[in-house]
C-alpha cells in the first residue's frame, strides 16, 4: 500500500514543490493526501490544488478570538488530519510551534525542515541571522537539516544534516538559494528515511 503523507506550509510551498515532483517522479514512493495551511494567502496552496491534491485552510487566530488555547487549536488540528491516516507528516514551511496537544496523535511522525545547523539559530528568520553572523565573523557556514519534531523549536533529534558555505561575495540573496536547493533535496531524502524506517520497524 502505498505511504500516504500530510505536508503543512504557512507560504510560499517551494519545498511542498519538490516534495510533489518528487511523488510524481517515484523517487518518493507516497501520496500527499492533505496539504495543510494555517494561512489561506499561502501560494503553497495554489501549488497543491493545481497538483490535484486536497486542501485545508485552518489558522488559528480566528479560534484564539473566539476563547480557543493554543493546545485546543493543536487538538482539533491533529484530528482532523488523522482521518487522512497519515504516514509522515512533514512541515515544509510551517510558522507554527505545534505542542504536545497536536504531537500525541503521531508519534515519532513528524518531521521539520530548518534553514540551519543543529543548535543554531532555532526559530525563524535563521538564514538572515546566519548571514549576519557570517558578516560579523561568527561563523564560516550554516547548514539545513531534517529533525523530528518535538514541542521545543527545532531541538528534535536531528534526521539529516548538511552544511552550507557561505561567500564572502554573497549577497543575502545568494545565500537564500543556495540553502533553498539545499533543502528541497533535503526535505525529499529526509521523507523517504522516515518512510522506509517506518516500514523496517511494522516488520
């Protein structure tokens, strides 16, 4: 049978991108059944409905203005995202710290793409504050990885790592590229593991 996965974006959906070519090329051997987005301007969506694959839009300030927690929001989220019987759930963009409300439903199922190294510069806006870092003379790369997710910001054991130079010439732009064709590569490796993993241990 084939995997079945649920990616969440918040925006653009370049890595939902890869993740879909990579489907549709059998180098991912999985379907996306849901595409999930917690902002309802995100083109990532537009890519996922050109793509044929079903959609849902669910942010959360419209629930916080009504008396909804955080941790409710998670709940509500992670159920109606079962009912797809996920078999990784991958967050490919998504600007939202799930908790534990929402992590209980799929253990050990769920992975995030970081734009940095393991223990540096967790949270957003990663690959500016690296190439200011860089400028200062702080560091002389940054990197992208693959981790599970846990309710800490990207402190989940990392899954894959890979380091990214930076140029003195680069511009802010340069760096952005070159860590973006990082990470849909990264993010597509990242999934197959899991899945394959998965698969090792229901043996």
């Amino acid at each position: 049978m084939t995997s079945q996965i649920v990616v969440l974006i918040s925006g653009n959906g370049s890595n939902l991108q890869a993740i879909i070519e990579a489907t549709r090329s059998l180098t991912l051997p999985a379907t996306i059944s849901l595409v999930v987005s917690n902002r309802k301007s995100a083109y990532g969506l537009t890519r996922a409905t050109e793509a044929g694959i079903p959609t849902l839009v669910f942010p959360l300030k419209p629930l916080r203005d009504s008396g909804w927690s955080r941790e409710e929001y998670d709940a509500e989220l992670a159920k109606r995202i079962k009912n797809y019987n996920p078999d990784l759930i991958v967050l490919a963009g998504w600007m939202h710290i799930l908790s534990e409300g929402f992590l209980s439903y799929f253990p050990d199922k769920v992975i995030n793409l970081h734009p940095a190294l393991p223990g540096q510069f967790d949270g957003a806006n990663a690959i500016e504050r690296a190439f200011t870092a860089y400028k200062k003379g702080d560091i002389k790369f940054t990197g992208v990885m693959v981790h599970k997710v846990i309710p800490e910001v990207d402190k989940g054991e990392p899954l894959l790592v890979e380091k990214v130079l930076i140029s003195e010439s680069d511009t802010i732009e340069d760096l952005e590229a070159r860590i973006h064709s990082v990470e849909h590569r990264l993010i597509v490796q990242g999934a197959i593991m899991c899945l394959e993993m998965a698969k090792l241990s229901s043996i």
